[in-house]
C-alpha cells in the first residue's frame, strides 16, 4: 500500500505572511543582504523577486523546483524539500519584518538559477578578498 505524506504548501502566519514550503513549486536560495544587494544589482532585470528579511537580514530568490540540488556557493544557503520561507502578503514591500524587494509583477516569481549564481558569484568576490 503506498502512502502519501501531506504537506500543506502555506500556512497562515502573523501580519498576513504565510510560511510556505519550498521544494514543492519552487525552491529559493538565501543570501546575506550585503551579498544579495549586490548580486541583486548585477542581475538588474533578470531577477525575478525577492523577498527581503531585515530580522536575519537576509535576501531570497525564488528559483525553479529542483534546481538547488547539489548548490554549493559560499555564504548561500539553499532552501528544497522540506524547508520552509516566511512569505510577506503581496502589497508588503516594506518593513517591519519581511516583505518584497522585488515584487512577483505579471507572475514574474522565478529566478534563473544559472544566472543567480553568476551574480551572487561575482557579489561574493570582493569579500573575498585577493
């Protein structure tokens, strides 16, 4: 007999955010906002959107279902299965607490992940250092 885990995709949260599971429409990747700003700047209008977490402080792009398996660039984190994003209510794109840096327009949500990395990748050189 096969047997399905349910999980539900949203959950209702305070200030009508919405905690939703990556891994099932989307996966996202988190990056520092001194990193995240400037590979935001780098992608220009190739980013899709973002959500902006001044708590953490940290940036989140959304990036295709899948596609951070085996993501490995530094100062990152990827977000599949089994995770979880606090999600900010459409109209939000501003604080307190998360909201969009880049609203989602004409249903623009994902990110290409070649491009994320290229950018982030290029964000991070300079901290790096020579």
């Amino acid at each position: 007999m096969h047997t399905e885990t349910y999980r539900p995709s949203a959950l209702p949260t305070i200030g009508g955010c919405e905690l939703q599971a990556a891994g099932v429409d989307w996966d996202a990747v988190r990056a520092p906002r001194s990193i995240g700003t400037r590979a935001l700047a780098i992608l220009g209008n190739r980013s899709g959107a973002v959500i902006e977490d001044p708590c953490e402080p940290a940036v989140y792009w959304f990036v295709r279902e899948g596609s951070t398996t085996g993501w490995d660039v530094p100062e990152t984190r990827p977000l599949g299965v089994t995770q979880h994003l606090v999600v900010p209510p459409p109209h939000r794109v501003r604080g307190p607490g998360p909201h969009w840096r880049v609203v989602p327009t004409d249903g623009r949500l994902i990110t290409d992940v070649r491009a994320l990395r290229t950018a982030i990748e290029a964000a991070v050189a300079p901290f790096r250092g020579p």
